[in-house]
C-alpha cells in the first residue's frame, strides 16, 4: 500500500448557511462527472438531506467528515481511500467557515485541504471584497483558495464584485441569481433529492454555468498520507437486519450501513409505507426521515403495523431513532393538527411544532457502550416512560436527549453514528 495519494481537492465553505454551498457543490460535481472524472464528495457535519442531493450529482455515495462525530482517524482514512479511487474530491461545508466547535475551518486546517468559499452577493457591490477578505485572514496560515460569487444579478454586478477582491485573494468568477438553480428547501433542510422532479435539469444548468468560471479547471492535488482503520469483529455474522427505507425514513448514514456490513449483518431494506409485512428479520432499524409527511399512509398500514408489534412482542431487536421513534409511539400530529395512529410500542404522542426543538452533536452512555451522534428535530413527545438514560451535549456535557428502551426497542431522538463505536452498535441488533 503506498505511503500516500495525491488528489486534487477542495472544501466548499460561505459566511453563513443559504449562501449556496450546496449548488456550488453539486454543480462542480456533475461539471467534472460529465467530463468522465470520478468525483467524491464529502459532507462535514451531520446532514442528511445536502449529501442526497451531491449522490445525484456526483453518481457516487456521500459520506460524512467531521472532527468530533466521525473523528479526525475515521476522517483521514476516509479521505484516502478516496483519494485512491477519485480524480476530484469535494467537502461541502457546514454552516458558515467558522461556525460550531469543530468547524469546517478546523476541518480544512487540521486535513490540510485548501478552502474555497461561496458568497451569496445578492444586495451587496464593494463590501463583497471585505467580506472575502475577512474570511481569508480571520484565523492566520488557513489554507484559502478563493472565493466565488452567487446571486449575482448580471454582468455589470459582477464586474463590481471582481473590483472589490483585494490583490492576493483568488477570485474564481461568479453564478447569476436564477430560479432555475435555486434548491428547494423547507423545516429540516432542503428537500429530498428524490422529491425534486427536476433536479437533474438543475444540475446541468449549474454544471453549465460552473464551465464559465475558473472552477472549470482542476484544483491544485492535495496529499493524502496513509490512513485506515481497523476493521470491526464480526459480531453479528448471520443476523439479518431489516431497514426501514422509503421517502418516510430516508436518513441513512452510508457508514453506518458499511458498519453493519462490516460486523457481518445482512442488510434487508423495506418500505413501511408499502410492504404488507416484515421481511425474515432478526432485528430492526427504524431511521429517521419525515414519517409526519406520511401520516395517512403509515397508519393505513395495518398489516405492517401487525408485523412489527408481533416483532417487538417476540422481543426481537428494535432500533428507532428521531422519525423512527415517532413511529413507535401511539400517535403523531402534523402542524396542521392532523392526528394519525402509530405503532403503540412506546407509550406517548409526537407533535410537530413550528420552531426547532432539538439541535446539536450529543454523545450517550448506553448499557452497550458510548456512541456519538446529533439530533435535529422540530417535534416534542409527550410521554409517562421513564427514559434509561440521556444524552450529553458536546458542547457543554449538559443532559441532552431522551434515550427509551421497552424490552429489546431502544428509541431515541438522537441520530448515532456506529462507527464512533461499532461494538456498542452490534450490541443493539444482536438478537
């Protein structure tokens, strides 16, 4: 195995969310897959919904990077098996550059991977340039590649833009402000790839665009010294893992699945919205995704629902988490107030509210083990169990979320991350 991969790389920062990470992203993603190059992207920090979007673009699975969650071992040796593999590798930021602790600056410095950042110009002319300055400078030796413009009202406003960049920051052009490339989004993030019913016209338009600006060309290759990680034992060889996975419960880590596969799991996906019953399964996992835009259908459902009580009833591993533990409970309200029936294996009702509730990386000291994970959720649960333990925020360590367990289900809104612990992982779906 060689010492090191060179590979040309580049992490996609802003001042802020909104500021078009995400389109600059996908859209130099598909800019360099259409030209017959292998792009993989990376996603720092916990999101679910921009790394749907950047597998459409780039054809290739999206992982997470981040110093704290995944870890900056798991993080390097991410990277090169990327690099070994990949003629381009792209990280979308998260929130603004030195947003959070760690931020995607402590990302890009602490992996040596050079930053260009997206500025959203709408109204704003010679402050553009201070605004790019800044960031440059902020923090000193901080590996800055450039900057690029979005929302740009036309030629004239671009032109004021490129003025106002200071001798010796890169400025790398600019994409217009158009509806055509705007992003859907709404409460939790954008929407879901697959709910865009034309979003492969949207990657084109952009990847269109990207070919006027400097970013047509490859960025510098960046060194990607040896890094791997020690595979885990094979604790759940034989166990089959039904996964719940449609547009309800979508929020899935690939690493996590490459985790079950990697303790030995046989993955089995199927559709609670759907499938009439359970596949032949040992154990379940309920992720997490928008089972209250799917109230009707889920509760509909009957038989499914029959397939997973008697499941839970024959106290088989059950492991829910955010969306999946909504289903769990008795019952769900949307916004509008509309009720539906769930599952009933947790006793309490979930209502949607129209601001955040939960928000943050937490960690959480199971009877299996510590695991690492966040939660991001705008619903509150109203329940008489007694949690078995709480989460603690990173932040601060202070009590974070609610962790349930009823026999073998263990529910939660934290989303976890196996690999912060495959072992302790295991340990939730070994029947």
């Amino acid at each position: 195995m060689p010492y090191s991969r060179n590979c040309p790389a580049l992490l996609i920062s802003s001042p802020g969310s909104c500021q078009g990470k995400t389109t600059i992203t996908a859209g130099l993603s598909r800019y360099h897959r259409n030209r017959g190059r292998k792009v993989m992207v990376f996603k720092a920090g916990p999101d679910f919904l921009d790394p749907m979007i950047l597998a459409q673009a780039s054809s290739q699975l999206v992982y997470q990077l981040d110093l704290w969650m995944v870890g900056e071992d798991n993080c390097r040796a991410l990277l090169y098996k990327a690099a070994q593999e990949a003629d381009l590798i792209l990280i979308e930021g998260v929130m603004g550059l030195f947003d959070g602790t760690p931020s995607s600056a402590d990302l890009a410095t602490v992996l040596n991977i050079p930053v260009l950042v997206s500025i959203n110009a709408r109204a704003m002319a010679q402050t553009f340039g201070a605004l790019a300055y800044g960031l440059a400078k902020y923090r000193p030796s901080f590996p800055f590649a450039g900057v690029i413009a979005n929302g740009v009202a036309g030629p004239a406003h671009a032109a004021l833009l490129a003025e106002s960049i200071p001798q010796g920051l890169h400025y790398f052009g600019w994409l217009p402000r158009s509806d055509t490339i705007t992003l859907p989004d709404r409460y939790l993030g954008l929407v879901q790839a697959a709910e865009i019913h034309d979003l492969e016209a949207r990657l084109e338009t952009i990847a269109e665009l990207i070919a006027h600006t400097e970013l047509a060309e490859l960025p510098y290759p960046m060194t990607f010294p040896t890094a791997t990680i020690e595979p885990p034992m094979p604790l759940l060889n034989g166990v089959r893992i039904g996964i719940a996975r449609n547009m309800a419960f979508s929020f899935l880590y690939p690493a996590n699945l490459d985790t079950l596969r990697a303790l030995g799991a046989e993955l089995v996906f199927f559709s609670p919205l759907g499938d009439s019953k359970l596949p032949a399964v040992d154990s379940v996992y309920l992720p997490g995704g928008y089972p209250e835009l799917h109230l009707d259908a889920l509760s509909a459902n009957v038989s499914m629902q029959r397939s997973l009580q008697q499941h839970h009833k024959a106290e088989k591993p059950i492991y829910a988490e955010c969306g999946g533990l909504l289903y769990t409970l008795e019952s769900i309200t949307s916004k509008y107030g509309h009720r539906a029936q769930m599952l009933g294996l947790l006793p309490g009702h979930a209502e949607l509210q129209s601001e955040l509730v939960g928000l943050g990386m937490q960690v959480v000291s199971l009877p299996e083990g510590e695991l690492r994970g966040h939660t991001f959720h705008y619903s509150k649960l109203v329940t008489t169990l007694r949690p078995l333990v709480y989460g603690r925020r990173q932040c601060d360590g202070s009590p974070g979320e609610a962790v349930y367990r009823v026999n073998r289900l263990t529910a939660s809104y934290l989303h976890l991350y196996f690999a912060s612990n495959p072992k302790a992982a295991a340990q939730l779906f070994l029947p």
